[in-house]
C-alpha cells in the first residue's frame, strides 16, 4: 500500500505541476489532436482492448463486456465527441462584478480545482470523457481505473491523450494515470485531501459507495454515480403505441445505468401488451430484492425489469422519488395535466415525458460528454456532470486602502 500511495502521490505532484499551462486555446488543440491521434492509432487501442476482453471472458457478465468492449464504431464515436468538445465554447472565467458602497470592487470568478481524480469500472471511454472534460475546464487528471481494462486505458492514455498534450505544448502529465489494477489504488486515491481534492467516482453498487465513505473520513469530496437505473411510468392515459416504442427504445443496452429498469403501470393500464414488449427487448420481469434494485449491476440477471403496479400517478412518483436512486424518470401519457404533475413532483436528476431515460446523459443533453451522473440530493453539480460544473467560485476583491469594517 506504502508503494502505491508514493506511486499516486508522484502522478499527482506531476498534474499539479502542469496546471499553469492549462490554457483555453492549448488545450482546444490538445483535445482536436487526440481525436485525429485516435484514428490514426486505434490499431494498437484496439489490440489492447482485445487483450483485456480475452483475459476477462468468463470473468465479467455480458452487461459488463459489453461496457468493455470497443470496436472502430465506438472508437470513431468517442474522437467526435473530442472534436465536439475541442469546438466548444471554454468555461467563461468571470462570473459578475460589482461595487459595494464603500468603494471596493468584487469580481466573481470560476477558477479551476487543481488536479482531480476519477475512478472508474472497466469502460475505457469513460477514460476519454472525464479527461477530456477536466482539461476543457483546466484541471488536471490523475485516472484509476479497474484491472478489467487496465490495457485499453493505459493505451489511451500513453498513445493517444498524453501525446496529444505534448504536441499542443502542453505537459503530458497533466493526465496522470494509476498503473495498478490493485484494489488498494482506488481506496488510495480517495486519500490525499491536499493532492487530490476531489474524485469522480463512476461505477454502480456498494463499492462505489464504500469509496465516497473512505473519501468523506479522508476529507475528499467526490461525484459519486453509485448507482442509477431508469424508472418509465405509464399512465391510465398513456397512447399503447408510444408505450411500446419508449419500452423498446429504453432497453437498447442493458449494461448501461439510464436504461430501463422499473417499469411502473397504472392499475388501469392493461399489461398484456407491455410485458410482450419486455420480450421483444429480450429481458424479463422480475421480482426484485427491493424496489430500485439495478438489475444493471446483476451478473446473472441483468436482463431483467423490475415490473410494479401503481394505483395512482402519486404513488408512481412517491416510488420513484423514494425508492430509486434518482437518476431518472419518466412518463407516458397523453394527459398534460397528469405529465405536468409528474416533472413537477419527481425530484431526481432528470425527468421525461414521451423520452426514454436513455437520454439521461451529458453529450445527448448538453453536447458535451459528461465526467458521470452525480446523483446527490444537496447542492452542487448534479446530474450530468460536464467541464463547466469543475470549477470553484472565487472573490477577487479590490480597494483604495482606506476601507475598514
């Protein structure tokens, strides 16, 4: 442990040390350079993906493989979405500025947190996402990933996104990275208050949730995505057609945490229909062991839907509010009145009416790929979390030297 702590607390100082070349117009051509270097060099991203795959057959679940497993389509996906964040607009640093009755002036500013780390499961695009996110908004990167796909991202990182700093002029440490697939790593990194004061913890279940524990007794404050899990309630005077049609469009994917995963049915509603539609989809409903169970996380039921009848459109809200993560819902119908209630009344992250929560996302919502889903219920980011929610607020204060309280 003594060994890898040195090891995190050296890839940090290194971040840290690359933060004052962080600027706007550098890093722009750093995030367009990485996307042509993918292209150019996904032969040998793809080779290392192939390695982690053939290691963790057998080990990990189809959802979990899946979520691993990269090919030139989904390559080609994640250098657009570097061109899409290289081409938007940079955090703008000034907030507002004002001046008090005695004279002193105030500024509010963003200005960046440092370096930040970010955990997460074997989804090497998750890799690319919150680097590039956090060098958008001039932070630094210190990555830690789990041993399932150790390879692919250390190949992102060494061939593709650290060169494409050096090229733009910009020090390759700024994306650091936890060569280990030791366990210990994640728990280190969630331990250096001073280097690393905030970590994004992406990943669902308890370990995730152990990690934001050991983070809060260490001081580290964290973006955790526990867990999630899509809820779609279909009301007395939901259209069976768009039902059937949002049913289907919520369950493209299965290992993904927005998907589709209570299925809440009004009383009058009839279910004949639905549950052929969960056939179609190739999953099955299931009695969970609690209500908001994510059969995401279930290796050996992952294709499943949990499948509740509600009385009335309250109690489908009180059920998504209480007994689900908070991710998000959504509602079919055909009453405005009803579909009103329920975006007014949900408090989750994110709520649709006639939308699958497959749309619970950062690129697909706001164009910018998000670092993860933060799910909290206290003030802060919430929700997808992009390049402009890392940031802290600062006063920057200014007087004529005569100005006392």
């Amino acid at each position: 442990m003594t060994a890898l702590v040195d090891q995190l607390e050296r890839e940090a100082h290194e971040a840290a040390s690359a933060l004052p070349f962080l600027t706007d117009e550098r890093v722009t051509r750093a995030l367009a350079d990485a996307a042509a270097l993918l292209e150019e060099r996904a032969k040998s991203v793809l080779n290392a993906n192939r390695a982690d795959l053939d290691a963790a057959e057998g080990r990990l679940d189809d959802g979990a493989l899946d979520r691993l497993r990269l090919g030139n389509d989904r390559l080609e996906a994640i250098a657009e979405q570097l061109r899409s964040l290289s081409r938007l607009p940079p955090l703008e640093r000034r907030i507002g500025s004002w001046t008090l009755e005695n004279g002193l002036r105030v500024e509010e500013r963003r200005i960046p947190i440092g370096v930040v780390g970010a955990n997460f499961e074997a989804r090497p695009n998750v890799a690319v996402d919150v680097a590039g996110q956090l060098l958008k908004s001039r932070n630094a990167a210190l990555l830690r990933t789990g041993g399932a796909a150790l390879r692919t991202v250390t190949a992102l990182v060494d061939d593709v996104l650290r060169p494409a700093l050096q090229s733009a002029g910009l020090p390759p440490s700024a994306v650091g990275l936890v060569r280990s697939a030791d366990h210990e790593g994640a728990r280190a990194l969630v331990s250096l208050p001073k280097l690393v004061p905030l970590v994004i913890l992406r990943g669902s279940g308890p370990t995730t949730a152990a990690l934001a524990r050991l983070a809060a007794e260490h001081g580290v404050r964290t973006l955790a995505h526990a867990e999630g899990g899509g809820v779609l309630y279909v009301h007395a005077a939901a259209d069976r057609a768009k039902t059937l049609t949002l049913i289907e469009s919520s369950l493209d994917r299965l290992g993904v945490c927005n998907r589709l995963n209570l299925l809440l049915v009004d009383r009058a509603f009839p279910l004949d229909g639905l549950l052929e539609a969960l056939a179609r989809a190739g999953v099955e409903p299931r009695e969970p062991p609690r209500l908001g169970h994510e059969w995401a996380n279930d290796a050996e039921r992952v294709a499943s839907v949990t499948v509740h009848v509600v009385d009335s459109l309250d109690e489908a809200v009180a059920v998504a509010n209480e007994e689900t993560s908070g991710l998000a819902a959504a509602i079919v119908t055909e009453d405005e009145d009803a579909a009103a209630r329920f975006l007014d009344g949900y408090r989750g992250t994110a709520a649709f009416w006639h939308a699958p929560t497959r749309f619970a996302d950062g690129f697909a919502l706001t164009g910018a790929p998000e670092t993860g889903i933060n799910v909290d219920w206290v003030p802060g980011p919430r929700g997808p979390v992009t390049y402009r929610d890392l940031w802290l607020r600062q006063y920057v204060v200014v007087g004529d030297g005569t100005q006392h309280r």
